[in-house]
C-alpha cells in the first residue's frame, strides 16, 4: 500500500506540474501533503513533518546549490567552458562534433548543475555550428544528454547527493560508479541516439536557427583561457 500511495504521488505531480503547469514548489507541497494524509498521518503532524523533511532536505544541500551557482559565474568569466569546448572540437573534428559536444558537456556538468551548464554552453555551441556551417539541433541532443547524465548520476549535484545521505552511501564511491555508469549512458543518449533521430526526422536537421536573440556572445582569446587539462581538478582560475 505504501508503495502505491508514492507512485500515485509521483503521477500527481507529473500531471500537476507538467498537464497543468502548476508552479513545480507548490506542487511539490501540494503532493507532499497528498500523501501524508493518503498514508494515514495525523492532521496535525503532516504540516510540521512537510516542514521538518524540507528544511532537513535544504540544510544539507543549501551550500551545494549556493556555490554551485557561484561557480558556473566564475567558469563562465574565466572562459573555461568555451576553452573545453573547442578543445574537444580540435581533437574530435568536424565530422565528430557530436562526440565533441557530449564530452564537454558531461565535464561541464561534473561541477556545474544542468541549468548553469545549459546557459553556459548553449550560445558556445550555436557560434560552433555557426562556423562549421551545421545545424545547432545536431549538437543539442548530446549536449542535453552529456549534461543529464552528470546532473543526475554523480554528486554534488543534488539527486545523487540527497540520495547517497539517505542510504548512508560513500559519496566517493557514488562518484565513481556514477561515472562508470554515466559514461555508457551518455554516449547512447547523446551520439547513438543522434544518429537514430537523424533517420527519423532528418529535416529538424536541416534547418538553420537564428540566435541573435542570445546576444552578443564572448570569445576568449588563447591567453584568457585556462589550460584544459587543469580544468577537471581546479576549476576556477583568476580572471584578470
């Protein structure tokens, strides 16, 4: 029974957040509440325990958000994620762009969460496709799958962490499975899956995107850029 009543929890908040498009915090409070009282938990205990699992939940990874995000602001103005991306794209080539961009997303999303990542990387990749005269959708779909995978399989992003304290999991060990695991899957989701979606609908392929709506989008030059090969240990270098 129990079990039924969180998969019946999950399905609320898919509908609520994705058929409705309630605010995903209100929903999340919306079916937090469902199933304490579906799970037969005292009225008057159900706000206080709504309120005790969400405070426990943000104490723990309050910091991990908070410096995350300054993070992807201090990678971004020290030009190390366009230095990681055009570093793949000089060892993979043009014809492999898309194991290029699924490469240098899953490093990105090593230290950054999907969304910082996503706003990181997109304008470097429509210039990209810009200069090797492509489509942008030829590198989107590795591109989310590089970043996915490392938002959802390794810590500090939030899942796997809030996942590894609960269990009482070695956060390392996580780490390393994750990308043991993370690494076959990136590589289906991203290039295999590319190419499959090139035989299905070829057209989304051929078509060319206007980003002057991104803005001006900034290009270091060599000297600004940090080394790559410091980037996976030391991710934050002093911008002058």
């Amino acid at each position: 029974m129990p079990l039924i009543i969180v998969v019946a929890g999950i399905a609320l908040l898919l509908l609520l957040t994705i058929k409705i498009k309630l605010n995903t915090f209100v929903s999340l409070i919306i079916v937090s509440i469902a199933v304490a009282i579906a799970s037969g938990m005292d009225l008057s205990k159900v706000v206080t325990s709504v309120e005790s699992g969400l405070g426990g939940t943000l104490g723990h990874i309050g910091l991990i958000f908070g410096f995350g995000v300054m993070l992807g602001r201090l990678l971004a103005d020290a030009g190390g994620a366009q230095r990681i991306a055009l570093t793949m794209l000089n060892y993979f080539g043009k014809n492999k762009l898309d194991w290029a961009v699924v490469c240098s997303a899953f490093i990105v999303g090593i230290a950054l969460f999907f969304e910082v990542g996503l706003i990181l990387l997109v304008p470097i990749l429509f210039a990209i496709a810009r200069e090797a005269k492509i489509s942008p959708m030829f590198m989107c779909v590795p591109m989310l799958s590089g970043l996915l995978v490392a938002h959802g399989f390794l810590p500090p992003h939030p899942g796997p962490t809030v996942i590894a304290r609960e269990y009482g999991a070695d956060v390392g060990l996580v780490l390393i499975y994750g990308i043991i695991v993370g690494i076959p899957t990136f590589i289906l989701c991203g290039p295999v899956l590319n190419k499959f979606c090139q035989r299905i609908i070829p057209d989304a392929f051929k078509k060319e995107g206007n980003i002057a709506s991104l803005g001006a989008t900034r290009r270091f030059s060599e000297s600004e850029m940090p080394g790559f090969g410091i980037y996976p240990f030391f991710n934050i270098r002093r911008h002058r």
